[in-house]
C-alpha cells in the first residue's frame, strides 16, 4: 500500500511541476509589459478605471497575440 501512495504522491507533484512550469514559461514569454497589463487590468477595473483597464488588457492581449502567433509560425515551419 505504501508503494501506491508514493506513486500517486510522485504523479500528483509531477502534475504539479508541469503546470508551474507552463505558467512560468508563459510569464516569461509574456515579458513584464503583459503581466503588468493583467495585474493593472484586474486592479483598475473593479475600481471603475474601466477605460485604464481596457488600455492595460489591451496590452495584455497584445503580448498574448504576439506568443500565439508565434506558437503557429513555429508550427508552420
């Protein structure tokens, strides 16, 4: 029994692992501009910026564009 707790304890970390790592490799392809933009987007809409926050999410996207269309032309080639 201990045998199969470990395993399930290994896979779940595993899970774990990978997901930390797909969120850190998508900070860091996203750069500060786009984290910035979500963090302010987040901050400024509830307060009533929506105007402010429109401008930061539309950074946000843009640098979430700029990763997509990369993602493709590298499937592409």
């Amino acid at each position: 029994m201990k045998k199969s707790v470990k395993k399930e304890a290994i896979k779940k970390l595993s899970f774990i692992k990978k997901i930390y790592n797909v969120v850190k490799s998508w900070v860091v392809g996203n750069g500060v501009e786009g984290f910035i933009g979500l963090i302010a987007g987040l901050l400024l809409w509830p307060l009533g910026f929506k105007v402010y926050a429109g401008f930061a999410f539309g950074v946000f996207a843009t640098r979430n564009w700029d990763l997509f269309k990369d993602w493709v032309k590298g499937l592409l080639k």
